[in-house]
C-alpha cells in the first residue's frame, strides 16, 4: 500500500476543507469520509501501479527503491488483482456513502457529477500502469496527478461542503496538484534508467535526468507562487502567512534534488516531500481556520 504517499493523498482534501471553512461551517462526517475516499484512492493507485510495472517488467532487479509486492513475490499476479478489484469496490461504497452524505436525495445533479468524478478517479488509479494503454508509460502520469491531486481534490473536497465554486480556490488547488506531481517527478527521477530500459517513457524518460531537475525546481516555484497568491488575497491575520515557511524545507530540499547527480540518491526525497505537502497541508487548515 506504500504508506510513506498516503499522506499526500489527504493534503488535497485538507485544504479543500480549509477553502469551504472560511464560507461557513465544517462537517466533520463529511470531511473524515472525504479522508477514507482518498486514501482508498491512493491505495488502488499503489496497488494497481505495483500490478502494473510487475507484470510488464518494469519493476526488476535494475530498479532502484523499495522492493515490491510482486517483484518480490510476496503476492502473485492473481492475488494483487484480487487486491485491486476489492479496493475499488470499497472506494466505490465510500464514494456513495460520501456523496450521500454531501447531496442526499435532493440534489441529484451533483450527485451524478461526482459519481462520474468518482469513477473517472477509479479509472485512472488502475490505468496509470495497467493495460495496453497505461497512460503512465506514455509521459502523461504528470498531468492525471495534477488534475485529481490538486484540482479534483481540492476544489472538489469544497464544493461538498459549499454547494458552490469560488475561483480563489484554484491557487492552493494548483499548489497541491504541482506539489504532488513533484513526488512523481522525484519517483520518474530516481526511476529513470529502469524506467528507459522498460521502455515507461515517463517525463522525465523523454526529457532527460538534468532537465527533469530543472522541471522540479519549476513546480515547486510555481506550487509557492499558487499558494502566496491565495494567502495574499485573503490576508486577515499575521497567522495566515504560516503555511508558506513551510516552503522553507522544501526549497532547500528541492535544491538539494537539484544538486544531485546521481538517481540512486532521491529515493528519500519522496517520503520528505509527500510529509512536506501534508505538513503544509495541516499548517494551512489550522492558520486558516482560527486555531491560532
């Protein structure tokens, strides 16, 4: 299940909480079955990812990081697809029970919205590496990431609570989604020469190592820059302005990955960076929401 990402798969949802807190009051039951549908999410994500590369060779003896379940043989092809077909069945419940919870029976527009949304989250979890057409093998895992880590996440944790979009909340929404695609790109980063040889043309596999830094190092200015925007425009308070010296850390990690020359050596840096996000994650909610 990787536990060191899962808490990046909650960031998103906590600051989408943080967002709808300041337009009226918080429903714990909501927010705690928006954490559960994320972290099951996130673990059909791993599940079906470690299914994926096992079963096409890409996770081999060449591969740098922990061992998987199934290059290690710990589970057989059989078994993990069992895995798979369980957890999703079990997100697919905590999507209902979320989305009943939120709309009810009286806004079924919303509902089929985020049904689809919830499918289409199912969908690509499994799809990043299993299949034919995983689109993970052909560089666009990048962009999935940003849309349903950042994006559906965040805008789409608020909108339970709210009933209603406010653009401000695309800031912090695209700060997650680039801060999550970070975690990816150090993952393509220290994966890329397995990943070249197993013909995973991600990113950073077409890109090169050296530009995969400088690509790194561009999400996370552009992840500083989403959320100082939103802090900035709803600026009531000093406390407010906590969560962005938590990009301390980060900035000097990122030049550390920077730095680097060899991919052997950014293994670490994933478990740092998913714990920053999620830090950040946590910083905000509480500077926003008047625990200060």
């Amino acid at each position: 299940m990787r536990l060191r990402t899962l808490p990046l798969s909650v960031s998103g949802v906590i600051v989408g909480t943080t967002i709808a807190g300041l337009h009226g009051p918080i429903d714990m039951k909501l927010f705690a079955l928006a954490l559960c549908t994320s972290i099951g999410f996130q673990i059909t994500s791993n599940l079906a990812n470690d299914y994926g590369d096992g079963v096409k060779g890409t996770d081999n003896a060449f591969r740098i990081g922990p061992k998987r379940a199934l290059q290690s043989g710990l589970l057989s092809p059989r078994e993990l697809k069992k895995g798979i077909i369980i957890s999703g069945l079990l997100n697919f419940i905590f999507v209902l029970t979320l989305l009943y919870f939120a709309f009810g029976a009286g806004n079924m527009n919303y509902f089929i919205v985020f049904l689809v949304l919830g499918f289409a989250s199912i969908w690509a979890a499994i799809r990043y590496t299993v299949g034919t057409s995983a689109y993970g093998y052909r560089g666009m895992g990048d962009i999935f990431v940003f849309i349903f880590f950042g994006l559906v996440a965040v805008v789409g944790s608020m909108f339970l609570f709210t009933k209603t979009l406010y653009l401000q909340a695309l800031l912090p929404a695209c700060t997650m989604g680039f801060l999550s695609v970070g975690v990816l790109n150090l993952n393509n980063l220290r994966d890329c020469d397995s990943d070249r040889q197993s013909g995973k043309n991600t990113l950073v596999v077409r890109m090169g190592f050296k530009n995969g830094k400088i690509y790194h190092l561009v999400l996370i200015i552009a992840a500083f820059a989403g959320l100082s925007c939103f802090v900035v425009l709803n600026l009531a308070n000093w406390w407010h302005m906590f969560s962005l010296l938590v990009f301390i850390p980060i900035f000097f990690q990122t030049w550390r990955v920077y730095r680097t020359k060899s991919p052997i050596k950014l293994d670490p840096e994933l478990k740092k960076l998913a714990l920053g996000t999620f830090v950040l994650a946590v910083v905000f909610f509480i500077s926003f929401n008047n625990f200060l």
